[in-house]
C-alpha cells in the first residue's frame, strides 16, 4: 500500500503557491518531496504498519524507530520469534535483553507507528519543497540550487559549498535532515510497508 502524500493541493492553496497556472505535474511533486522527508526522517511520519530490523542489544530497552509507537507485533531475534516483550513509550522492553548470547543480533518487529494528523511544519515543509519545484520547472529548470547570494554592483553570485550544497531542489539539507531523524527516531532501515 502507498503512503499519502504529507501535503495536498489544498495545502498549496493555503500557503499561496500557485498551483493551478503551472504547467507541472504537481501531483509528481508532491509526491517527490513527500518522500524526500519521509526518507530524510527515516521513517513513513504519518501512521503506517511497517516491518525492519534493528540491530540486538545487550540492554532489556530497546528504542524503536517511527515515534509515537502505537503497537509492536511479530517480534522476532534472529528469525526466532519472542512473545516475553512489553512496549513502554516508545520503546520494547524485555526481561532477557535482545541479545541472547555474546554474537550480534537482529530484531525483526512489526511496528505500527506515526502521527495520525501530520504535523503543520511537516506539511509545510513539503510545501516548500513544491514550491520551489515548481518555480524550477517554470525557469527550465535553470540552476539556482545552492545560491546563496547574487549582488548587482561589481555582479557576484554566491553558491553553498562543501556538505552544504544540495542537488536539486527537492533535496533537504543536512541540517534539517537531521532534525527531522532525531525527531521521528528514524535510523533502521524500512523493510517493508502495509
């Protein structure tokens, strides 16, 4: 099943991006820049079922990715399943720990988790993301990625350098990728969605 786009046409409407005029698919940016935050927080952030691996640890506590965590079922180290389990906040918790001997462990969980109505900074920023798409798309996709100033007298123009510089517009830069991943707790690997 594919998750919603964190952001509607509605959302547009309200943030005053044009929209309707613009010759681009803003479905496909939506959908575009829906999935770079998704991927940037390293988890779906709206609710969702979903299926990974985290590595074992010695700990009884286990932190679980894709907060708030609402539910955990199938629970398995190293492919055998486990039932002696109880999830407290947004972590699971068992009396025997996630690494049963001294050799590295997987956890494999099912976890259902994420915000039933998505954040307005979340939608928002995906908002942006669509803006600035759409403006790219209007100027032949011209590049303005990474600009960061542009003087007139004695012209000069100014670009991001080094772990700063972005790609493209639908890119989110480092920081706020990390915002965003400390936020939602992401950090293991999606395996799987339902």
């Amino acid at each position: 099943m594919a998750l919603a786009d964190l952001a509607t046409v509605a959302d547009l409407t309200a943030r005053n991006i044009d929209w309707q005029n613009s010759q681009v698919d803003v479905a496909a940016l939506l959908a575009a820049a829906s999935a770079e935050v998704r991927s940037a927080a390293g988890v779906p952030i709206s609710r969702a079922t979903w299926t990974t691996t985290i590595p074992g640890v010695k700990d009884r506590w286990l932190r679980l990715p894709g907060q708030p965590v609402v539910s955990v079922a199938d629970v398995e180290i190293d492919g055998q399943e486990v039932t002696d389990y109880k999830l407290v906040g947004g972590e699971v918790w068992r009396e025997y720990g996630w690494q049963p001997t001294c050799t590295p462990s997987n956890v494999t969980v099912t976890i259902t988790c994420g915000l039933v109505i998505v954040g307005a900074d979340i939608v928002d920023l995906v908002c942006s993301l669509v803006g600035m798409g759409i403006a790219a798309a209007e100027e032949g996709y011209e590049s303005k990625t990474g600009k960061t100033y542009e003087s007139v007298d004695d012209y000069r123009v100014g670009y991001e350098q080094g772990s700063l510089r972005t790609a493209g517009v639908m890119e989110l830069p480092e920081a706020t990728r990390i915002r965003l991943r400390s936020r939602f707790g992401g950090g293991a690997g999606m395996v799987n969605t339902r």
